[in-house]
C-alpha cells in the first residue's frame, strides 16, 4: 500500500505542536492536510506550519469530518471532548488517535472502545512513554520471562513543584482530575503494559488538596491562582489484580519530597526485579549472589528510520501510521486504555467515598 494518509489535526495547542504535529511531519508517507480548533487563528498557524499548501482550516470539526479523502484524525482537545470527537469521527470512518487520557470518564472511553469495534476502525491512545528507549528495553526484559511473574509494582509520577499553570489543567470540569489523570494515567499504562495484567480485582485511594490552596507558591511555571485549582495536587492509588498481584500508583504535582520521578515504574518478580528511577536497572539472583545491572541505553539503544534518529514521539507516530497501512494492532489498543481509565476513575471514587471499589 504507497497510500499518503492524509490526517486532520483536532486541537492545536500545546501537545498538538509539541508532540502531533512536528512528529507526523518527520514521516514521508503522511500529509496533514486539515487544523480544526475553536481559535481559528490557532487552526491557520499549525496549517501554515505543518500543513500541505491547500490545507484546510476548521473550528468545527464535524465539518471537517464531512471530507472523504481524510483518512486519521488526531485528537489533541481537552479531556472532556475526547469521546464526542473520537467516536464521529470514527462513524465517518477515519481512523482515531486521541491524546491520552482516553476520555475524562470511563464510561465515554468504553463509548470510544464499543465504536471502534462497530466501526471496524482503528483506534489507539497517546501513551508515548511506551516507546522510550527503557520502556522498550525494559519490555523485551519482561516478555523474555527475566523477571518471572510479576506480583508487585509501583507506577511512579511525582513532581515536587511542577504544577501546569496554562490551559486548562486546573479545569476539574474540562479535565476530570489532576495529576493522576494528567501524569499518573502514564504511569499506570506503562506499568500494566509491562506486566500484561489487565484484570482489576479492587482499588483503594486517596486524593489531596493539600498545597492547592497556597498564595504565590514556588512553582517550576510560576505560581498557580488557589481559585483555579479545582483538582487535587496528589492522589495515591493501592490497586490489586485478579492473579493476586499488587501496584500502588503515586502522582502528584506538587509535594514536599526530593523522590522525584515520572512516567516511571517499578517491577517485582519471581525471578528478578527491574526500575527505571534514575535509569534502567535489573536485579536477580544468581549462583546464589544478588546482582544489579545498569542498562546502557546509549550503546545501540538509538533508533534510527530513514537515517533520522528517532525520540518517543517520532517512533509513536511512525509505528501508529505503520498499523494502519500494514492493518496490524496499534502498539496501544482501546481496550487497554479502558482499562487505565477505570482504574483511575476507581481511585477518584474510593478517594471520596473512602472505601475501596471493586470489579466484576
């Protein structure tokens, strides 16, 4: 198939043209060809950017969902708009990246999921630290049986002061939580794609205000206004699994702690461990000593497409496009993202009404 995909662009603000936009234009067999954003001014930047010379501007996009010869959608919008977006423009058959979270509740990500299986479109989800170098690495480790079973794990997204004070991140109505749906939702996803274990028993959590409410606070983007922050600035999740396993998931934008790390996880197995705190690591037993091994990434963990090297982004995208034209399974499946959503939904809910959740 020398098919170019031609792709619409939903949303052009900050992760559109920090992620979508410059990644898509690395590859040859892409061309974006439609901006839609409420802000047309914003819509005719990226066009004039990233765009082929016709291409269109949109600040609807059930108008731009009217074009045939559109074949991928990306959707970079709010939380809240994911599902409505994802799911026409799967009706009108395109295929459907939306950034992650999948939606703002569980509930519009099953809807995504039940219309992309309907549609028989693609569907995949915006979880790019999948394909960082230690997460790929880290991967084949698991799969390779190193580790053995994997009872317990930590998803780790902890930021001591980085509270994202642009957009609408501190929008509870827009977003649907914080940091953990903001940055905890990577970590969970990266922890449950290791261990392949997508079988929720209960959930037990909490979420806090603590530092929210600070006047002129110190912050990595300058300090946040209290009547904004309508979400939590930390929520901890304690999940066990139906196999018996164990994760604890800790997120936070702000906290008074010098254990600092995101998108990272934690693994504990029969037969070793593994973390990415500071690095790649891998841990075991062997003629009966114990061993750590610093994985070195740089010694040929670069990847290379066409002679350009490749960061997580660029690799998201070119293996994103790549299931579509070769019709193989996205690296991210829908279901898989559905289930990050319930989990994180499940913590939201076991933090207000202080008692676990459990699944069917």
């Amino acid at each position: 198939m020398s098919k170019i995909l031609k792709i619409a662009i939903v949303g052009t603000g900050g992760i559109a043209n920090g992620k979508h936009m410059p990644s898509l234009a690395t590859l040859d067999n892409v061309e974006q060809v439609a901006f839609v954003d409420i802000i047309e001014d914003k819509a005719k930047l990226a066009a004039k950017e990233y765009g082929t010379p016709d291409a269109k501007v949109y600040t609807d996009y059930r108008e731009m969902l009217k074009d045939p010869s559109i074949d991928v959608v990306q959707v970079c919008t709010p939380n809240d708009a994911h599902a409505d977006i994802a799911i026409a423009a799967l009706e009108a058959g395109k295929h459907v990246m939306s950034e992650k979270p999948m939606a703002k509740t569980a509930a519009d990500a099953k809807r995504m999921l039940d219309a992309s299986i309907k549609t028989g479109k693609k569907l995949t989800v915006g979880y790019n630290n999948r394909f960082r170098a230690d997460s790929q690495h880290l991967k084949k480790v698991v799969d390779s049986g190193a580790l053995g079973e994997i009872y317990f794990a930590k998803g780790h997204a902890i930021r001591r002061r980085a509270v994202p004070t642009w957009g609408v991140f501190l929008d509870e109505e827009k977003q649907g939580g914080g940091p953990l749906i903001d940055i905890g939702t990577h970590a969970l996803d990266l922890t449950l794609w290791m261990m392949n274990n997508y079988e929720p028993k209960a959930v037990l959590g909490t979420s806090y205000h603590k530092l929210s409410q600070r006047e002129n606070a110190a912050n990595a983007w300058g300090p946040w206004d209290p009547k904004k922050f309508t979400v939590e600035d930390s929520a901890f999740g304690f999940i066990t699994m139906k196999n018996g396993a164990t994760i604890i998931l800790e997120s936070s934008w702000a906290l008074n702690t010098l254990n600092v790390d995101e998108a990272k996880c934690s693994l504990s197995g029969t037969e070793g461990g593994a973390d990415m705190i500071g690095g790649l690591r891998i841990n075991g037993e062997q003629f009966s000593r114990l061993y750590t091994q610093e994985v070195d990434l740089k010694a040929g963990g670069v990847a290379f497409y066409s002679g350009k090297s490749e960061n997580d982004s660029t690799l998201e995208a070119r293996l994103w496009i790549d299931s579509i034209i070769n019709d193989t399974d996205p690296i991210v499946l829908p279901n898989q993202a559905y289930v990050v959503s319930q989990i994180l939904e499940a913590i939201y809910e076991s933090a207000k009404s202080g008692k676990a959740v459990y699944f069917d």
